[in-house]
C-alpha cells in the first residue's frame, strides 16, 4: 500500500477532530462578573437585592439595602400585580406580567439611589398586598 494514500486519511480524520473539539469548546465563565439590570431609579447599583412575588405577598415584606443596590421583584404569580411606592413618586413598576405554563414571571428592577424607608404595594390588589424598602446610607 501506497504510504501517500494511508497518511491522507489519518489527516483528515485529525483535521476533522481538531475542528469539531474546537466548535464545541464551551465560552461559559465559571467566575462571571455580574451585570446589574437597568434601574428604574437611575445610576448604576453596586449589589442586588430580591423580592419575589408569590402568593399575593411580597417576600421578603422587608428588605434592608444599601444606598445603590439593585432591588428585582419577581413576579411568580400566575396574574399580574405591581410595585408602586406609598408615595407615589420614588418608584412604580406599573403592570408586571404573571408566570404560566409557558414562560416565567416578568420583573420590575429599582435602583435604590435615596435613603429612607419606602412602603409600597400592589396597585391593583390594594394595601393588603404591601412590603417595605428600606436603603441605608
């Protein structure tokens, strides 16, 4: 057998291995550098804080933060509810859309810019559904 004819095989077959290993190397980081969302109080926050709504409840009903923290409030609900300060001015997520068979609750992000106490609720539940912000200095 001809040495020009088996070694064309075995480079192909190499080329072939090295493409397909290459294409399937995965980008994933194991040390990603968080991208804090949008904040719909403006500047950038620093850390996260979560709420999670479930059972026409906020949880947690209090949250402590620091000034520049990213709040996120999930709605895991099946319908829609919001979070609007007591206020009326410091923060509203209007309509935040409810979680189904088919897609997962939609959320409102708040960038916590001032300092104080902020109570807040569901505007289309009432004040029985109610939580409170609290941002430290």
């Amino acid at each position: 057998m001809n040495k020009k004819y088996f070694f064309r095989p075995l480079v192909l077959i190499s080329i072939i291995v090295t493409i397909a290993v290459s294409c399937g190397k995965s980008s994933y980081n194991s040390n990603p550098t968080p991208t804090p969302p949008a904040g719909g109080g403006g500047g950038s926050g620093t850390t996260t804080g979560a709420v999670s709504i479930s059972a026409m409840s906020y949880s947690p009903k209090t949250l402590t933060v620091a000034k520049g923290t990213v709040v996120k409030w999930t709605n895991n609900d099946s319908y829609a509810h919001t979070v609007t300060s007591n206020d009326g001015t410091s923060f509203d997520s209007q309509s935040i859309s409810g979680a189904d068979a088919y897609s997962a609750g939609g959320t409102y992000s708040y960038t916590a810019n001032t300092a104080g106490t902020f109570e807040y609720h569901c505007t289309i539940h009432g004040a029985s559904m109610s939580g409170t912000l609290i941002v430290n200095p």
